[in-house]
C-alpha cells in the first residue's frame, strides 16, 4: 500500500463525504458533498449556483464530530457534465484554517478504510481505520505552512 502523501500536498478527491452548508440565515440549511481540501478551503459540489463573496457556514460531520467553519464563496463554476455546480470556500482565521487541516486528516482515514477494505478485504470500523493510519501514517501528513 502506497503512502497517501507521496504525490499529493492536500486531499484532491475524498470519496464524496457528505457536508452540510448554510448562507448566513438567507437560506435553509443544504446538504452537499466535499470535493477536496486544502490548508486555506476546500472545494464542495452544489444543485445551487452561489455568488463569489457571499459569507458561508460549512459543517462537515466526520466520526461523530461536527466541524464548523465559517468563510466566503472564492468561486463558483459549473460542475463536469452539466451535475451543478463546483463552490469554491476560503477561509481567512487561522482556526478555521486548523480545523480543516483536521477534517483533511480524517478524509484521508476514511480513505484508507475504505482502501484496505478493497484491497485486503478487511472491514475497519472508523475508529479502527484511525488508530491503523496513526500509526503508519501521521508522522508523514504535511503539516500546516
């Protein structure tokens, strides 16, 4: 099995994990899905168009905890084959930028779940995934710049 870092400085295509967004109280509260995730935002798929500048609300559940983050729509581009569209999210506090480093670390546990349980047919409870990657992984997981 590949270290996940050898290529790559952030998480380019978590599988599809679910977030939940809202726009200051403009609008109910929508589930979506997480593209990626870099140390200064993250990338999600949307059914709804937003505007670039508009104050945003990301809440990304992630074993059993609810990261939240508040930032600013940076883009908003139309999705590959016409599926919505890409919403592009910066954050600008160095808190918000650490608890998405967080969340980009248990994408990459989720990952790696999800990978020895195609590879080696093993099933990992999340818990398990994350003591597993911990101790093969965490002293190679890029740190904050």
């Amino acid at each position: 099995m590949k270290t996940p870092f050898a290529e790559r400085q952030y998480i380019r295509h978590p599988s599809r994990m679910p977030i939940r967004f809202d726009i200051q109280g403009d609008m109910p509260r929508r589930e979506e899905y997480l593209r990626n995730v870099s140390e200064g935002g993250l990338c999600f798929a949307s059914q709804i168009e937003l505007d670039a500048g508009v104050l945003i609300r990301v809440t990304i559940p992630v074993l059993g905890q609810q990261f939240e983050v508040e930032g600013s729509v940076a883009w908003c581009r139309p999705a590959p084959a016409g599926s919505g569209f890409e919403i592009g999210v910066r954050f600008t506090t160095s808190q918000d930028r650490f608890s998405v480093r967080m969340v980009e670390q248990l994408c990459y546990i989720e990952d790696y779940r999800q990978q020895v349980q195609q590879d080696e047919g093993r099933y990992l409870t999340s818990e398990e995934a994350a003591r597993e990657w911990i101790e093969r992984f965490a002293d190679k997981f890029p740190g904050l710049h």
